[in-house]
C-alpha cells in the first residue's frame, strides 16, 4: 500500500466512522424527545399535533438513515481499493 493510498483509507475510515458516530447522538439528543411525545398515552392519535410528529420523526429518521446509508457506501468503497 503506498502513502497516498493509506491516507485516503485514513480518511474514508475516519469520514464513515463519524458517520456512524453521528447516529448515536443525534438518536438520543434530536430523536428521543420526538418519541417520547409519540409515546404518551395522552396523545390524541387523529389530531394534527400527532400528524405533525409523526412527520417531525419521518424527517429526523431520514436523516439517521442517510447518515448511516452515507458511511456504509464510504466504508464499501474503501474495501473495494483492496479488492
């Protein structure tokens, strides 16, 4: 492996591994409180409140998922300069 080869592999690793560690807290910090209004008992289920939720936890969903989608296409392209 040359140097310039093994610094893009630094990178793609890096680059996707923040990816991934992105998802943990924005799940916990962004996500959670959107699901614990999702959850509570009280929550009329036909109000546009919840339609309003539900499209907030669609959005932030989305972007877990492109994140995770994100690193998973850097980390594969990596593995393909050592096929």
């Amino acid at each position: 492996m040359t140097h310039r080869v093994a610094d893009v592999y630094k990178a793609g690793v890096l680059v996707g591994g923040a990816c991934i560690g992105f998802v943990i807290p924005f799940t916990l910090i962004i996500i959670y409180p959107t699901n614990r209004q999702l959850e509570d008992p009280k929550l009329d289920i036909g109000s546009m409140s919840t339609a309003s939720l539900l499209a907030r936890w669609n959005q932030l969903h989305a972007v877990r998922s492109g994140a995770a989608v994100i690193a998973l296409v850097i980390f594969l392209l990596d593995l393909g300069q050592f096929v």
